[in-house]
C-alpha cells in the first residue's frame, strides 16, 4: 500500500506495508429443534510497517505548512505497530 496524497495535495512518498489476519471458531448444542447455545473464540491480528521519509522531504511538508514540525520529525522516522484483539463470547439462538 502507498499513501497517495498529503494534507496539500502533493504525493508525501511514504510507503506502509502489511498484514491482517482473523480466525474465529463456533460450536452450536441444539437443546431442542428450534434452540441452541454455543460458544464462540476468535483472534485478530494487524501489523503495519512504515519507511521513513527522506528528511529534506518531511522539512519540506514543515516549510510548506502541509505538517507540523513534530508531524515531520515523525515522517523522518520509520515506525511500527503490532496490534491484536480476542473474542469469547456465548450465544443463544432461535431458529425458524
């Protein structure tokens, strides 16, 4: 994924990749015919990489206003973030 535009207009040149992932798992008891109970897991998983921006680049979006100075020093910088969630949950469920 690139990111196409900056808060001018102007491409920043700033490139991010990576991933997204989910999986999730379901188990139904049927107490009768038209009734159940189940249980339900799941896990989500993000992960996002960021190059840094050449630094006469960020200055650049600093002088033309497009970013602030911390914004810019940010840009100059690569980053990273990991991020995750976990499902459990229980259900109830009519059907018809």
């Amino acid at each position: 994924m690139r990111a196409s535009q900056g808060n001018d207009g102007a491409d920043a040149g700033v490139s991010m990749s990576g991933f997204y992932g989910r999986a999730t798992v379901g188990l139904d008891w049927f107490v009768a015919p038209v009734f159940s109970i189940g249980l339900r897991g799941g896990v989500d998983l993000l992960a996002l990489s960021r190059g840094a921006l050449d630094a006469t680049k960020a200055q650049d979006l600093a002088l033309r206003g497009a970013a602030t100075s911390g914004q810019a020093t940010a840009l100059a910088t690569s980053g990273s973030t990991l991020g995750g969630s976990l499902l459990l949950g229980a259900t109830a469920s009519l059907h018809f």
